[in-house]
C-alpha cells in the first residue's frame, strides 16, 4: 500500500474526527481547506480523490458532503521523492515490453 502524504494524512485525520464528532456529517471543502492550510478548494479536491484512490475513502457522487471513512489504517507518510519512485515501479511493471524491439 502507498503511504499518505503529510497533507493526505493531515486531511484523513481531520475527516475521521469530524465525522465522528458530528455523528457522520463530513465537512465542507472551505472547512476542509481552512484545516489542511490550503489556498483552493481545488486542493482539497485533489487530496479527497486521492484519498479515495488509496481507498481510505469513499465519496457519493452528486452529494454533498458524502464522504465515509473507509479504512483510516496507519497514518505514516512518505516523501513526495518515495511516492514518485513507488508509481513509477507500479507504471513500469504493467507496461508490455517487447524484447526484439531495439531502441537507437
């Protein structure tokens, strides 16, 4: 599994005590960039989709504030250089090679 980043993590923690906290009610975007220390919603917008991605999460679309917390798991983080280099072995490894081709 992928670590979190910093602000990732920062958000899932800050999702899971808001939910909790109001009995499954998530919070808006501008709460939820006020949090993070963000300058756009679209931020959160893209840390939301990753979360999701990392199954952390799970949103309904069409709905607002439609987000449950699906699997909080370890909070550690890794650096943006160990997530690049984790992605990059995952895009490697599903690329098909062909040994006879020859590059010049």
């Amino acid at each position: 599994m992928i670590g979190l980043t910093t602000k990732q993590s920062r958000l899932l923690s800050y999702l899971t005590g808001y939910i909790e906290s109001t009995g499954g009610v998530a919070p808006s975007f501008l709460e939820m960039r006020d949090a993070v220390g963000l300058a756009s919603k679209s931020g959160v917008h893209r840390l939301l989709a990753a979360l999701e991605d990392r199954g952390r999460i799970r949103r309904s679309p069409n709905r607002a504030r439609a987000i449950e917390i699906v699997d909080v798991g370890p909070l550690h983080t890794v650096s943006t250089a160990d997530l690049i280099a984790e992605l990059e072995r995952r895009r490697v490894g599903s690329v098909q090679t062909n040994p006879e081709v020859v590059r010049v």
